[in-house]
C-alpha cells in the first residue's frame, strides 16, 4: 500500500459550513491529522469574516511560501484542527475566457453554456490548483496526492493534471448533478434509471456545464471516488465512469458529550425546545411530548420534506381517532429558509426553525448539535440522498431515527443489525403514501415505547453510529490513495 507524504484536499466548504460535504470534511479532519499530523492541507475560498468563524490565521505557519495569489493561511477550528489555506482569487476573472478556452482544448469540458455559479466555482478550482502546484513545489519532496470534491474544484483536477502530473490526483463526487437534478425536477429516478442518459439528460435539464466537468473530472482523476453504492451506480449510468471505490462518510465522536456531560446538554435540549415549542404554539408544552425532527437543506422532495408533512398529517388522524389518551408530538422543522406559520392540529404540533442553527439564530441561539442532542426521535424520509449525515448525526447524539432504503446511510444501516436505533423504510418511485403512513405508524409507536424500550432503542443508535466512527471508515481513503499513487507512478514512468 502507497501512502502520501503530503494530502492536499479541496472543497467549497473548506472553512465555511454550507451541506454535508462541511461534515463529511471537518469530521474527517481528526483522522487525516492522526495518521499525516500536520501534512494535511485544505484549501478554501477566504470569504473574510464569515471564514472567521470557523477559521483562525497563523503567520507562523509555511514561512517562506510565496504563491501567486492573495492566501490566508491558519487552523480549521474543528477536531484535529488541520492547516487551512484560504484563497483569493479575483486576478482570474480577467483571465477567464483563456482558462475556459484551455479547458475545451485539453480536456473538452464545455464552459459555453455556463451561468450561476459556474464561474466562480471553476476559477476557484484553477486557483487552488495553481497554489497546489506552487505548495508542492515549496515542500520538501515527498509523494502528494490531491483530492477535489464535487464539480465546483473540479478544475484543480484539470490544472495539475496539465501542469504539474506528479501529483496524484482523486475526485470524489458527493451526488451527481443529473441525478439530483432528475430528482428535483420531479421525474421517476428510479423506475427508469436504466434508461437515461448523462450527456442527454445535461441538454434538457440545462446542466451542460457543470456535468461537463463533473464527468470530465471523473474520468481525468487518478481515483474516482462516490460516497455509497447508491450514488455509485449513477456514476456509472449518468457519468460513464464505474468510481474506483467506494469513500462512505463516518463520523467524528468527539463531538458527543459523555456521561454526565450529555445528561445535562440532553436536559438543557429538551428544556430550550419546550420553552420556544410553547412561544410559536401559544400554549404550554407537556413535559411528556414526543419531540421529532427533520433538517437539512430546502429540498423539498429530495429530502422528504414533502413525504414528511403528509406523515404528520396521518399522525394528527391516527391520533385523533385514537381511543387512548395519547402523548403530544411536537416536530420540528430545521430547514434553513422554509418560512411558515406554525401549526397545530388534536395533538401533532409543528415548529419552523428557517434558521442556520450555528448558535446565533434569533429562536434559539444554540447550535444544532446541542438542539439534536434533546430530540426523541428523527425523520429522514429521502428520496434522493447520496450518504444522509442527518440520520448518522442523529445516532451519535443517541437519538432513534428513520430513514430510507434511497439513501446511502440507509442502504448501509439496513445490513446492520441494530434496527431497533435505525428504521430503514423501502421507498421507490411510487410509494409515496405507503412511506408517509409507515412514518405516522412508527411515531406513534414510539410514543408508546416504555422507559427500557426507549433505552435500547437509543442505545441502537449509538452502536450503529460507532461502526460509522471515522477510525473504520477511515481504510476507504487509505485505499483511495493508493489507488490514486499508482496509477500516478504507472502514469510518470512512461
């Protein structure tokens, strides 16, 4: 097995926290520093003081290097605290049209019919690619392999492979942009997967661009690299490019409390969202409710938001025409954006929270783990999800949760024997009601678990979530590496 003498990783969400990938990456970091302390390098894009947040400069650090554009270089603020460089990169936009024009030439990506975020994101991936270069260059020689996430640094793919091939190269892509985008459009993904086409699919859904450097990056990397067996099979049907492995997402436990620690943040949880719960409610909140959660970003088939509303609506009835006297369920509802009133209907609340929840919202003010941490029971009902972090978060911090058989993490969890911490629910094209009653039924149920059912369903969790630890899941990227070293060394010896 090769392993890199330096690892240099690339992501929009270096040092600013927009999805997943900033999970994937910062929960990562602890383990990269352990194994290589100190010889890891992210690069970002340096966004001034909100970079601040997460992000802390340190003048001591690579004294002498002198690239060729404006860069802050300090710690990420996340366990393993990594070395982060952040860049500037405002000199290419002059250069723009060159650099798109070379892309065509050498790796025929198709920048003409960009828009959105496409510029900014593809020059931000050639300026990490030229400070790549110019690290590599300044430290002592040693093996690198450099890793780019998503289509947004693709083009440091392309810049190393032109200008500096001793590097090895790895692309991981998170979700494919023409699956997502099947998806959120509204047409059946699955039932006719076989069926589509990336390059067609690109046209009609107006994704030429930036499926154009997805593909291109996937087949210009020396490791190709997708986060589940899911996301795995788009590849090779809307990319024509099998990923070399498979890179699943694991979690950092640090970031749990332990013992008594946990006891108190679980109490101050379930005391912050009692007190907002019966502000938006106008009314006051049994100390028995049931307390529910669904987040992530404002998709709202993708993530089930969708599937999700028309399960409480069939809790509301199932609870209503109950002939017991049944415990309240409050849900919330943690979508940055997705703004409504809040409702109550016989006993199924639901509370808005279309904050960024990083301890500084107006309802709260505390971070979405120490809210998570309070929670009885979590809803991820995906219908499109590459890896789902929400429902592995959700079981570090000990809370059962229920998700899909559409999702990476739900595939993985279903081979698991835990499923009393995590219930995996078949979704399809076609199913949609069938999901939203199976929700309904299993709230219910969970609200009629006794104290020692609760207890070993919450312990479930947290076993499920220890397989997903980083220090397994960890072997992937050391695999990764090589694969990327050798092809590499195969590459440069010609």
């Amino acid at each position: 097995m090769l392993s890199p003498d330096f690892i240099f990783e690339t992501s929009w969400e270096v040092c600013n926290r927009v999805g997943g990938i900033y999970a994937v990456l910062s929960t990562r970091a602890a383990s990269m520093q352990a194994e290589h302390p100190d010889k890891v390098f992210f690069f970002g894009v340096d966004f001034g003081e909100h970079s601040d947040i997460y992000f802390k400069e340190d003048k001591s650090l690579l004294k002498g290097w002198k690239p060729q554009m404006p860069v802050r270089i300090g710690r990420w603020l996340v366990p393993g605290k990594p070395i982060a460089i952040l860049l500037k990169y405002d000199a290419l936009w002059a250069k723009k049209d060159e650099i798109y024009a070379w892309a065509w030439k050498k790796f025929k990506v198709q920048s003409h019919a960009a828009y959105g975020d496409y510029d900014e994101s593809c020059l931000f991936g050639y300026a990490a690619g030229q400070a790549m270069e110019s690290l590599y260059k300044f430290l002592p020689k040693g093996k690198v392999c450099a890793h780019a996430n998503e289509w947004q640094t693709a083009f440091s793919i392309f810049y190393l492979r032109d200008h500096c091939p001793e590097i090895a190269t790895l692309f991981t892509t998170h979700a494919t942009g023409i699956g997502r985008s099947i998806a959120g459009n509204g047409k059946p993904l699955y039932d006719y997967f076989d069926g589509y086409n990336g390059d067609q699919m690109a046209v009609e859904l107006n994704m030429v661009s930036k499926h154009s450097v997805e593909k291109q990056a996937a087949h210009v990397a020396d490791c190709f690299t997708t986060v589940s067996y899911i996301t795995a099979r788009e590849c090779a049907q809307l990319l024509d490019k099998k990923v070399d492995i498979e890179t699943p997402n694991g979690f950092e436990p640090t970031y749990v409390p332990k013992g008594k620690d946990f006891d108190g943040k679980r109490a101050e949880a379930r005391e912050a969202l009692r007190k907002v719960a019966g502000k938006k409610l106008g009314g006051v909140v049994p100390q028995d409710a049931l307390f529910v959660a669904i987040s992530g970003r404002q998709e709202w088939k993708n993530k089930g938001i969708d599937v999700f509303a028309s399960a409480l609506d069939k809790l509301a009835q199932k609870i209503y025409h109950s002939d017991k006297k049944e415990r309240e369920v409050i849900a919330f509802v943690m979508i940055p954006y997705l703004d409504r009133a809040p409702s109550r209907k016989g006993k199924v609340s639901a509370v808005f929270v279309p904050y960024y929840l990083d301890g500084h919202d107006p309802l709260f003010q505390k971070t979405y783990y120490d809210l998570l941490i309070g929670m009885d029971v979590t809803v991820f009902p995906s219908y499109y999800e590459p890896w789902g972090y929400t429902p592995l978060e959700s079981c570090a911090f000990h809370v059962p949760t229920i998700t899909t058989s559409l999702a990476g993490f739900g595939e993985w969890a279903a081979r698991q024997k835990e499923r009393y911490g995590v219930i995996v629910i078949d979704r399809n094209d076609s199913n949609f009601d069938e999901v939203a009653e199976h929700i309904a039924d299993d709230i219910l149920r969970f609200t009629h678990l006794t104290p020692e059912q609760v207890e070993r369903a919450r312990k479930e969790a947290a076993a499920v979530a220890k397989k997903a630890d980083w220090k397994h899941f960890f072997q992937y990227y050391r695999k990764a590496y090589n694969i990327a070293l050798k092809k590499s060394q195969k590459r440069n010896n010609k």
